[in-house]
C-alpha cells in the first residue's frame, strides 16, 4: 500500500470518526434505512429513546427492526404504514410528524429521503423527544382557553400601560363589542377622574412596592355609566401587567338586600310582642331579646345571657319539664305551645307557653332551639278560674239534679252534660248526641207536645219551657222541667239551642200526694153524717 493510499484510508477514517462523532453528539435519535432494507446507521440516542438493545441492530433485518419499534407505539399499524408508505411510495417526500408511545412519551419524527448524488439509497429518520414541550403547549393552550372562556375579564398590559391582549369577558364588562376597540388603547379611558386620581395616589404605589394589588374601584362602561367592579392587579417582572376584573353590581345589590333584610329582622327581632331566642341544649342564651328578658323580670337581653347559665335548673320552677321540651325537640325537631312554670328574676312564678324547633348540622347533631316564648300566667289564671267555676256549677247542678244541654241546629249535633245524662237515668257517656235519641226517651203520650214546644219555640224564637216524662232504662218513669233559649245568626236563622233539664219528680209525687190527699179528706167531708162549716 503507497503512502498516498494510507493517507486516503487514515482521511477516510478520520472523516467517519468525525461523522460518527457529529452523530452521537447530537441530541435526535437518528436512523439510517437504505434502500435494501438494512440499517448501517443509528446514534445511541435512538436506542436510549426508543429502549433498543444494540444486540437487536446487529441481527435480522429492518423489517425486524421497524416492527420492534411499531410495538412501542400506541398505533402500531399506522406507524407501519406510514413508514413503508414513505419508504416505497414517496420515496422523495420529506415528513415531519407526531408518534405517541404507550409509555406515555411523544416524539417528533422527521424524515428525509438520503441522496448519492441523484441517486436516492435510503432515508434517514430522526427522532426528538419533544414530551415536556408538548405537555407545556397543551398546557398553555389550556391555559389560554381557560382565560378565552372566563366569566372574569382578564386582559395583559403593556409597559405603556396600553393593552395587549383581552379576553370577551374583559371586553364585554366594560361595555364593548370586540376586543380590537380597546387594544392599544390606554385603561384609564375605562375610569372617571375620580378614580383615576384614587389609582394615581393610592393603588399603583401599592401595586408597584407589592408587586400586586386587589380591591374594589368604579370602573366606567362604553357608555358612560359607572358600575362596581372587583380588580386584581399583577405586576410582571417584565414590566407588563395581568388585570382580572368582575362586575360586582349584583353581589352589592344581594349585599343591600341583605343589609335590609338583617335590618328589618332585627327591628322585628328588638321589637316583638313575643320573646325571641337561641339556646344551647346545655341551657345557655345564644341571643334574646328585649320583650324575653322582660317576661323574666331583666333590664336587658345581655343582663339576662350573662346571669342564665342553667335554663333547667334556674329558670323552671320543674326541671323535668326542660327535659320534657328536650326530649320533644329530639323526637320531632319542634315543640308547639309548650307551657311550663318559670321563674323570673325577682324569685316570682309565671306562666309561659314556647314554640321552639332544633336547629341542626349536616350530620344531624343538633347546634341549638331557637323559639318564641310568650306569657300566659293570666290566661292560667283564667282557666283556673273556670274550671273552679265550672266545677262549683256542676256540684250546684248536681245537687239540684240538674244537668245542662246545648243543641247544634245545623248539625243536628246534641251535647249533655255528665249530670243530664244521670237526670235521665242513663250510664256517662250513653246518650247518642241526637235529638232523635233524646225524644225516644220522653215518654210516648208526651212525645208530640214535647216536639212541638221545641219546634215552635226554634221558629218563633221564643224560650223554650216545658215539663214532661221521660222513660228510665229500667222502666220507671220520671218528670223532666225542660228550659231553653234560642240563638239566631246575623240573617236570623236558628243555629243553636241552649238549656237545661231539672228533675221535678219529687215535686210532681209530692203534688200528687197532696192532690190525693186532698181528694181523700173531701170525701169523709162529703159523706160526713153531721154537718160542718169552716
């Protein structure tokens, strides 16, 4: 071999070192496919990336080679196709596309068929992973469809303090049609004087020191009408700035109606006839109010919270009555009308009567009552009243065998009381509650006469008086004095009937016995044998 060939072979080499070199330096995975379907060249990159043992590209044809790949990808028949479809088909085409491996990774693979002078041998393929830049693009696409589809207005400024970029939302808050309206424009045509003198000498010192500023100013619409908004300012390190903005005029209009609604609640709640409250179920005041700590003799609700600290032992005049309003509000979340004994502050007893429900969390525990408590020691007092009253009428009319009734007219409806129902002979609670029960009991040769006195006086609107026999269910007969009185509505019918009815018997036997008595003395008088004269 002459010098001149060796330096030919040690060039040779030199530029295939250097060749082989460029390869491995590079950060592409490449691959060569020649024509004949071999592959004399490939980087270690491309086995790194595609995780190919070396022994594999040593053995065995492209074919293998490419379906080993294939496998590796999520579309296996398509990568195949696509590469035999270059390879034989478009054998001049270049490519740059897209392959997803099942491993989740994504690589850019171009190809370009490989030239010897006019000659196409092979092609060469190379592969990036372009994974990181491909999630942060979605990323930022997403992104970016996020703020295109916002509710809130968000736009980015510019050093000049111009806009560069506004989403619809941004665009149509301030009143606008299309985002190129207000691009290159300045903000503070969206602010009055008023605000822009607030912007210059208290929000943008902020902005700049902080590097951030949120609150609430007036912004100014396209047609000059101002409306509340909340704006989050961001200053960039590039000296550009992200604006977010919201329209907050329904949220101060929610805001006022509520301000209005807790006012007209605590007017109602200082000014109730009735006194309001919250109580734990330990027996602790959450709240009351004024009329609550004037039922129990306090000067004030606060007086009252701070010195009840134990409802059922402080307050009840019988603690097992709280235990009872505590237990009703267990079962059934409400009590209604709940009276009980209770003390005030000055040791006095008063009536009161509650209706309370419990309030409880999402886990059904309960957090506290909150009721109305109103007092009724006068209508307590009354009652009593009544019913000493009414038992002294029942001993009367007992002691008189006298009972009372009362007629429905409309209904047909006939209550007795207990002692009419022993007047006429018959066991508590026996009578039917109908006239026609009550006429099956008088006597039958008495019986039309009674019915006519009740009907003449029901349409005449007389009083009712009358004595008549009744039948006792053990046969016997008794006298009855019956009375009554009609009442009539506002157009004059008859709509009720009131008496009551007396036992006479012992007066009609005594009269009897008179009358027989003196029938007996008229006789001897009559057939006395001598005469006499009074």
């Amino acid at each position: 071999i002459t010098t001149e060939q060796q330096r030919a072979e040690k060039g040779q080499e030199r530029y295939v070192s250097i060749l082989q070199a460029t390869l491995e330096s590079t950060a592409d995975g490449v691959l060569v496919v020649t024509r004949d379907r071999n592959t004399p060249v490939y980087n270690q990159k491309f086995l790194q990336m595609w995780e190919m043992p070396e022994s594999l590209m040593q053995t065995g044809h492209a074919d293998e080679r490419l379906a080993v790949l294939s496998q590796k990808t999520k579309n296996p028949e398509a990568f195949l196709k696509r590469v035999w479809e270059l390879f034989l088909d478009r054998p001049e085409e270049t490519a740059l596309e897209l392959i997803e491996l099942k491993n989740g990774r994504i690589f850019e693979r171009y190809s370009q068929p490989q030239r010897i002078g006019d000659q196409i041998v092979g092609r060469v393929w190379t592969f990036r992973d372009v994974t990181e830049h491909k999630r942060t693009e979605t990323a930022l696409q997403r992104q970016a469809a996020a703020i295109r589809a916002s509710s809130d207005g968000i736009a980015i400024l510019g050093r000049d303090q111009t806009y560069l970029y506004l989403n619809d939302a941004h665009v149509k808050v301030y009143g606008y049609d299309r985002a190129e309206e207000l691009i290159g424009q300045s903000w503070t045509i969206l602010y009055d004087a008023v605000e822009l003198q607030r912007f210059e000498t208290e929000i943008m010192p902020q902005l700049i020191q902080a590097g951030h500023w949120q609150g609430e100013t007036i912004g100014l619409r396209k047609d000059g009408r101002s409306f509340p908004q909340e704006i989050v300012l961001t200053l960039l390190q590039s000296g550009d700035w992200v604006c977010v903005v919201r329209d907050i005029t329904q949220r101060h209009l929610t805001e006022m109606a509520l301000r209005q609604a807790e006012e007209r609640y605590r007017s109602i709640f200082e000014n109730a006839v009735v006194g309001i409250y919250q109580t734990t179920p330990d027996g602790q005041y959450l709240n009351a109010n004024p009329t609550l700590a004037r039922i129990h003799g306090y000067d004030t609700p606060q007086e009252m919270i701070a010195e009840v600290t134990d409802i059922q032992q402080q307050l009840y005049v019988h603690p097992d009555r709280r235990a009872e309003f505590k237990q009703c509000l267990a079962d059934q979340d409400t009590v209604t009308e709940f009276e009980a004994e209770v003390y005030c502050k000055d040791g006095s007893i008063i009536w009161v009567s509650e209706n309370a429900r419990a309030v409880r969390d999402a886990a059904g525990n309960i957090l506290y009552y909150e009721g109305t408590s109103i007092e009724i020691t006068d209508r307590k007092r009354v009652e009593q009243a009544l019913r000493d009253s009414e038992e002294r009428l029942r001993l009367s009319l007992s002691a008189g065998s006298m009972g009372i009734w009362d007629w429905n007219i409309i209904t047909g409806d006939v209550n007795w009381s207990d002692n009419l129902e022993e007047v006429h002979g018959m066991e508590p609670g026996s009578f039917k509650g109908t006239f026609a029960h009550f006429l099956e009991i008088v006597h039958p040769d008495d019986r039309q006469r009674v019915s006519h006195a009740i009907t003449h006086a029901v349409a005449m609107g007389t009083n009712y008086d009358i004595e008549f026999r009744i039948i006792w269910a053990d046969g016997s007969i008794h006298w009855i004095a019956g009375k009554g009185q009609t009442f009539r509505d506002e157009t004059g019918q008859a709509i009720r009937m009131i008496g009551v009815g007396a036992s006479i018997t012992d007066r009609k036997q005594t009269e009897a016995a008179l009358r027989e008595s003196e029938t007996r003395f008229r006789a001897i008088f009559e057939s006395a044998a001598i005469g006499s004269c009074l």
